[in-house]
C-alpha cells in the first residue's frame, strides 16, 4: 500500500505553527524532563500526511534515536485490529455477535459469577443471562485483568498469569483456566476492561479455521502492506525494536500506582526482549508490535469507509456499527465502568465493538466530535480516528502504564486546536 505523501498542514486546514506548539510541548514537558525517552506523532486530514515527526530516542541506553520505522510494543491497540478481524467473520455469516460465548466454548457454559471466597474455593451464582459474544467485543463479558488489583477474581488471574504484560501459556490453556474463574457479574451489568479481546483472538482461529496470526496476516497485514506488523520481531528488523521504559518507581506496569518518579526505568530491553521470538500466547488483546506508518494504513482504512487501495476489510455499515456506542442503556462509560484505568474516566464517551467512541463531546471537557474512535496501548501509544473532520493522529512512545502521565487529553487538545478549518 502506497504511504501518504507529506503535504501542508494549511491545504488540509489545519495550522503549521499549532503542530509546532503540540511538538514544543512533547519536548519540554516529556523529552527534556525525562519522562518519555522519545515520541512519534502522525496526522492525517482529508486524505493527507500533515505532520510527520519523531523526537528523542527509541533507546536511550545505547542513545538510537526514534526514526519514521521505528517499531513499538502497540499492546492494547492490538485490540481494534482483532475486533474487525473478528467482524470480518460476521459479515461472512459465520457467527453472529448475539450468540452465546458458550456456543464455541462449551467449557464455559456453566461459568459462575463471584458470590464469595477465593480461588479454587469459590463461592458462584448463576449469571442472570449467558454471556453473548457482543459482550466480547464491547467489555461487558464479567472477565477482567489481573492488573486491576480489585478483587479476589483479579487475584485468581495474575495466579494464573492470564493478561498479563509478559505472556504466558497458550491460548487454549488461557480458555482452559478462565473456566475454572468466575465472572466478576453477570454479563451485560457492568463494563470491564479485560482478556475479552484475547478471547476474541481465539474464536477467530477456532471459526475460521486456522491459526489467529495467520488470518491476520493474510486477511489484513499482507493485503494492506503492514509489513512490519506482528507478534513478534524478526532478527533482520530487531535493532529497529524500541525500548520499553517504566515511569513506576519499581520498575514493573502498575497502572494504579501514585507515585511517578519523573525519570524511567528500563522494563524492556530491545537486546534481549521476549518480543524478539515467536510467542506461546497470541494476544489479540495486547500482542502485535508495529509502526507509526503500519498503523495509520489499519486507520486510513478505517475511516474510508473500510477499504484502501482496493483492498477492502469491512463494510462501511460494519465499520458504523463497531463505532456506535454499544453499552446497555445508551450511557457513557463512567456509568458502567469498574475499571480504574485512565481511558474509563471520560463523561460523554461510550464503548462500540473494539473502540471507545465520543458521543457527547461537551461532557468530556475537551474538543471532539461525536463519533470519534480510538483506544491506546499500555505503553502509552495512541490513535484517533475522527470521520467528520477526516483526522487521524497516530503517537507512539514506550513508557507502561498509560495512565502515567494526562498525555492523551492534551494530544487531543492541541490536535483539534490546529484544526483552522472544521467540516462541522
């Protein structure tokens, strides 16, 4: 797939000397004061690349600096590329996102929820409805992830290692284990982030019958030419592999931590990271490693309707659908969250089939549209896609946990303030 051309900020309405304050401030407050080690930012705006920069250092012990193919843990935004892989099968007929989970696990069907106890002992109730495969797509499974250190089912999970940074056992084994826990409610009662995207992952493998990075690969990676997309990465690409860099005093991905040191800790190290081989587990919820460029090709598709270059992933109507707000009553994730992550705190923004989606852009205090799309990684990468004023902002950087820094509010802050020209 052919990448954009650089063009004028200007010719697509939007303002050189605002994207030179965003920069400015990436510098001053992140780079030079030691809380990120480097950044990449891309935008995208009526069918143009408008800005294209990269500042600092993808490594800051052996001082190689962030270059255009540079290539990042995207942990979490593995998310929305496993969501449509997955409706890619539903516009092929071969599942329906209203049928029972338990229809392609049958070990799950007779999932309790927490009642009392801890593991093995639990105490269960009976869910008050089955869990269906929309709640999959849109967190309101009852699953969770151990790192929310919330309850005693969280607990059961890091005993486990389900979800976690590091990866461990299969995805058939992770499928076995989650048997064996119950769900924190009853489907459909409460939204929480979770390893619902990594269920995902697995369905997609057992439905279309071959392995889930493989469909990745030949349904969206090769036809769209991410070619520096993947699970892992290969020994010709391994010194464009970025540091992953901890803003937690011990080092580790504790996104509920308080204090910040304001000076990194190296937690990943591109020499000897696990991301360097092939792994056990493959995470449709946090596994893909990519680049600035691969993943503004997924949203370029994304926000033309669900093609490019003639390569076509979805229907626009699909794409309508996974980008409306899906939560039971119409409310924003606030009303229904559990999670103590930084992306559940916005008023005014719901959650779709992958995405987190603006539906009210006053009640979240900061400028946007309604029908904005995005959702970010772990490691504070990020992505925007809004349709109305045909933008796309891409950033990557590799600090854990995302919630470290209000970095995301202001990127959108400052992106729509370089907007001169609205199409609303």
């Amino acid at each position: 797939m052919s990448a954009p051309t650089l063009a004028s900020p200007e010719s697509a309405g939007m303002s050189t000397a605002a994207l030179n304050r965003l920069e400015a401030h990436l510098k001053s407050r992140y780079i030079e004061s030691g809380r990120f080690p480097g950044t990449q930012l891309l935008i995208h705006r009526r069918g143009k690349l408008v800005h294209s920069t990269v500042q600092g250092f993808a490594d800051l012990e052996r001082k190689v600096p962030v270059k255009d193919d540079t290539i990042f843990r995207i942990y979490s935004m593995t998310k929305p590329i496993t969501s449509v892989a997955f409706m890619m099968l539903v516009e092929e007929g071969r599942v329906a996102i209203d049928e029972p989970v338990a229809k392609y696990i049958p070990e799950w069907k007779n999932l309790g929820v927490f009642a009392a106890g801890t593991a093995p002992a639990f105490l269960t109730r009976p869910p008050s409805r089955p869990m269906l495969i929309v709640d999959l797509l849109r967190h309101t499974s009852g699953l969770t992830y151990g790192f929310q250190q919330r309850s005693n089912v969280d607990a059961a999970y890091r005993e486990k290692n389900i979800g976690e940074v590091v990866k461990a056992g299969t995805l058939d084994s992770m499928i076995e284990d989650l048997a064996k826990i119950p769900l924190e409610f009853s489907p459909g009662e409460a939204w929480n982030y979770s390893v619902a995207t990594d269920v995902l992952g697995y369905l997609v493998g057992k439905i279309s019958g071959q392995p889930f990075e493989q469909f990745l690969k030949e349904r969206i990676f090769k036809p769209l030419g991410m070619n520096d997309t993947d699970f892992f990465v290969p020994s010709d690409k391994a010194h464009r592999l970025a540091a992953c860099y901890s803003a937690d005093p011990q080092g580790g991905f504790n996104p509920l931590a308080a204090e910040r040191k304001g000076t990194l800790t190296l937690q990943d190290d591109p020499a000897t990271s696990s991301f360097l081989s092939p792994p056990s587990l493959i995470s449709g919820g946090g596994g893909l490693c990519s680049t600035a460029a691969d993943y503004l090709t997924f949203c370029r598709a994304l926000i033309n309707g669900g093609e490019l270059g003639g390569v076509r992933l979805l229907g626009p109507k699909t794409l309508k659908l996974m980008t409306s707000n899906h939560l039971p009553g119409g409310v924003d994730l606030p009303a229904m969250s559990r999670s103590l992550f930084s992306e559940a705190a916005y008023n005014g923004i719901g959650f779709g089939l992958g995405f987190a989606v603006t539906m009210n852009p006053a009640q979240t205090l900061i400028a946007g549209s309604p029908g904005e799309f995005n959702w970010g990684g772990a490691a504070t990468t990020s992505f925007f896609v809004d349709p109305a004023e045909e933008l796309i902002t891409i950033f990557m950087t590799q600090v854990l946990p995302s919630s470290a820094y209000p970095l995301r509010r202001e990127l959108r802050t400052m992106v729509y303030a370089a907007i001169t020209d609205s199409n609303l």
